[in-house]
C-alpha cells in the first residue's frame, strides 16, 4: 500500500507534465472519487469534466502548445481534437491518440449530463458517473504509465490505491440509511455522516433521531447528535440540510 498515493502520483507524472496543470489535474481527479463515493453523481461528472481540462493542458504544455490564459479562449475538446492532428512521427500514440480519444468523450459527458437520456428506472446520472471514473481512471494511468514508464499493472495499482474507498460503507435496506459500525463512530458522527449521505436534499429531524437511534444509540446522545447537526445546517420546515462548513466538516470526519 502506498503511505501517500496522490503524492507519488504527483511525484512521477511531474517528470514529464508541467507541474501547475497535473497538480490540478490529480485534485480534480480526487475530487471527482469523493464526489462519487459519496453518491454525489452530478458533482462527480463536473469535476471528470475539471480534470480533462487540466489534463489538457498538461498535454498541450507537453507538445509545445501555448494554454490561452484567458479561460474564454480555452475549450478543451477543440485542443484535443488538434492534439490529435499532431504529426505520428513526433509523438506517442499516448499522446497524440489514446488520452485525447479518452478525454473527448469525458467532454461530452460533462458539458451535456442530464440531456442526452430518456427517463426511465436506473438513473442516467450515476450511469454517466461510474463512466466517467472508469474512463478517468484509465487516462490516469496512461498519463502514470506514459510518464515513468512502469508496467500497465504498476499504474493501475497507483490508481486504484487513490481511489480505493475512504468513506464509511452506507447500506440502504427499505429507505433505511445506515453507516459501517466497525468504524467507531459516535452519534453525532453517524448524524452527520448521513446528513452528507442525503445532501442537497433534507433530512426531517423526526426521521434523523429514527436513523440514528437505528445505529444503538439512545437517549441524551441522540439528542445531543441532532442539536449538533442542527447547528451546522440549514433548517426549515422540510428538515436539515448541512451547510457548507458542515459538509466541510463531514468530509473531513468520513476521508479519516
């Protein structure tokens, strides 16, 4: 297991990209993984969206191309339709096909989510997610491969060391929402987890004290979980919704 996944990644891809851009890139990337783990689908898009921007521009800087420093003038899938038209006999097929083919489709994906689906029983959102990472997963470990030249298997144990799920297993039984009990968590632990679990939509406090009651806990520290949520979300008569530094801090409680 690497101590520090995102940092070796950085450390190899560095040696051939420049430094500003795969540095957005890789946080995007995780970005992208926690939005996903977390069943945030549209977010997760949005951000495999940032990290072919990103990775666009480290491919540009790479070849000699200049990135416009105005973001008007910056569309990623007109750059990467050039990279592709990049003369074979100066540049890898990594480069100049296999990433941008990969990083076309991730522009599709982002700049039309919701409009390209009939509605229907499985949700196109998160279809167009678990895509999305898979497909960004896969341009991740051409960059690692291309970059430091390991084995394919060697960069994809890169990959999946960062994208190996940190937060708490959520298990939905009938609408119920419970979070892994081998983690130790408190109650006002478990209230939070499952607020970010529901965000954006509201938590009724009625149906919250329910869910957390469910985990073994009873009494005054419920009570004290709920006030503790309360006071770090927005509420109305529609229930709980946690606000920005409260899913600042969820993220931060669910990552250790």
């Amino acid at each position: 297991m690497l101590l520090n996944p995102e940092e070796e990644l950085l450390r190899v891809l560095r040696t051939e990209f420049p430094s500003q851009h795969i540095t957005a890139a890789v946080r995007h990337f995780t970005r992208a993984v926690a939005d996903y783990q977390a069943g945030h689908w549209d977010d997760a898009v949005v951000y495999a969206g940032k990290f072919t921007e990103a990775t666009t521009k480290a491919l540009m800087v790479h070849v000699g191309r200049t990135v416009p420093v105005s973001t008007r003038h910056f569309k990623a899938g007109v750059e990467l339709e050039q990279l592709r038209q990049m003369p074979s006999q100066h540049w890898s097929e990594t480069i100049r096909l296999v990433i941008p083919k990969a990083g076309l489709l991730l522009c599709d994906i982002a700049n039309n989510r919701g409009f390209r689906h009939d509605s229907g029983d499985i949700d196109p959102t998160e279809m167009d997610a678990q895509l999305c990472m898979s497909v960004a997963s896969w341009m991740l470990a051409e960059l690692v491969r291309y970059s430091g030249k390991p084995q394919q298997a060697e960069a994809m144990a890169m990959i999946e060391e960062l994208t190996k799920k940190k937060y708490p297993v959520f298990e939905e039984i009938d609408g119920r929402i419970y979070v892994d009990g081998r983690k130790g968590l408190r109650a006002k632990e478990v209230a939070l987890a499952l607020l970010y679990r529901r965000y954006p939509s509201r938590y009724r406090k009625a149906e919250l004290t329910s869910q957390v009651r469910r985990h073994g806990f009873s009494g005054g520290n419920v009570a004290r979980a709920i006030a503790e949520a309360s006071g770090l979300s927005d509420e109305t008569a529609e229930g709980l919704v946690l606000r920005a530094h409260g899913r600042d801090r969820a993220e931060s409680l669910l990552a250790s």
